[in-house]
C-alpha cells in the first residue's frame, strides 16, 4: 500500500482494543486514528478523525456496530466497514453485508489472517480478498463445500440473486422466468444446502466464493 491507512477502533471491550493496536501499530501501511467505546462514538470520530477503515465490533451498547455502520456509509460511503465478532453465526455476517460493511472478522482469526485480508481489502484486491474471506469464512457454521456440487447453473444463478437482496418476485423477473418457479428452486436450495432460509442461503453463497 503506497498511503497510509487510518483505522478506527471501535469496540466497547478495552483488552479488544489495545489487543487490535498492537497488531496494526507494527505494521507498515497502518496506523490508529482513534478508539470508539460504543456505535455512537464510532459515528462521531467518523466525522472528526476521517478514517479510511472501521474496525466496528458488532454488539456494543449505546448504539450497535450494525446501526453504526449503517450510519457511517449512509454518511461516508468511502469508509470501509470491517464488522468483528465472536460470533461464527452466518446470520450475523449476512446482517453485516446488508447493512454496508465490505468485511467479517472473528476476533478468534489468526492476527497474520486477519492482516492478510485488511491489506488485501484496502488494496482493492478484490480477488484476493474474496479467496482468504472464502477461506476465514469456512469457519462459519452452515453446510458443507460438497453440497455447492448439487446444485445445476440456475440455482446457482438463483442464489446469486438472493446474495444481492433480491426477492422471489424481483427474481423472476430479471430471469423471465415465473415467480412460482423461483420459489421451486429456493426451496430446493434449501433442501440440498440442508438451511433453513434465505439469509442462510445468501452466507452459504459468500462463505463458498458462489456469490
């Protein structure tokens, strides 16, 4: 990276924020803007300090990381939102994706990982980026990478539409093909993928490079 980055740190916890500046302060490319405690700081440093990334913790008090985020792109739509968690519940990274954040991290990932995939990110190295996300996000609860060998070209071409928002309605159209006959094939992804709903479907779509 030929500039700088400027990261935030927003999370509620101090132990996760010290231990996220001690990974980045070494690291050429990198250095700490500032620290958020809650949501609503992070908006307001935002404003102040002008970060180029957000490390945004998703469940913190005040003002969640997802609101936050939400507000900040809404704002800066420059900005790149990496949310953190603890949680490897697929729900989770989806609710991140929809609500502006370009990236998930556990905060259990291995630190070289984790700066394998900001570098990549910030570089905009999208391929990159998505081949160490496809391998970070194999940790994530959900299917198995098999069941992806099922599925024919449309419902691969199905699941793409459902990664990007798209409901059964919006989908049949751009497909031309009739609204019945998506939900057909939803319901077979859900069957073959053994989930339960689409947000399911759409982090089984990010987590295996499908989307």
């Amino acid at each position: 990276m030929n500039n700088v980055c400027r990261v935030l740190i927003a999370d509620d916890h101090p132990h996760a924020r010290e231990a996220i500046r001690s990974m980045l302060e070494g690291v050429a490319g990198f250095s700490i803007a500032g620290e958020a405690r809650n949501g609503l700081e992070a908006v307001g440093l935002c404003r102040e300090l002008l970060p180029n990334v957000v490390l945004m913790d998703i469940g913190m008090p005040v003002m969640g990381g997802l609101e936050a985020t939400k507000r900040i792109k809404d704002e800066f739509p420059a900005v790149k939102v990496i949310m953190l968690s603890v949680s490897d519940d697929v729900a989770d990274l989806f609710s991140a994706v929809q609500f502006g954040a370009q990236g998930y991290l556990l905060k259990s990932m291995d630190p070289d990982d984790w700066l394998e995939y900001l570098s990549a990110l910030i570089a905009g190295k999208d391929d990159a980026a998505r081949g160490i996300a496809g391998k970070l996000f194999g940790q994530f609860k959900g299917a198995e990478p098999s069941a992806a060998a099922s599925l024919t070209p449309r419902e691969k071409e199905i699941l793409q539409l459902i990664t990007q928002g798209l409901t059964n309605r919006e989908i049949a159209n751009q497909l031309s093909i009739a609204e019945n006959t998506v939900k057909n094939h939803v319901k077979n992804l859900l069957e073959k993928l053994e989930l339960d709903n689409r947000v399911q479907l759409a982090g089984y779509a990010v987590r295996h490079q499908l989307s």
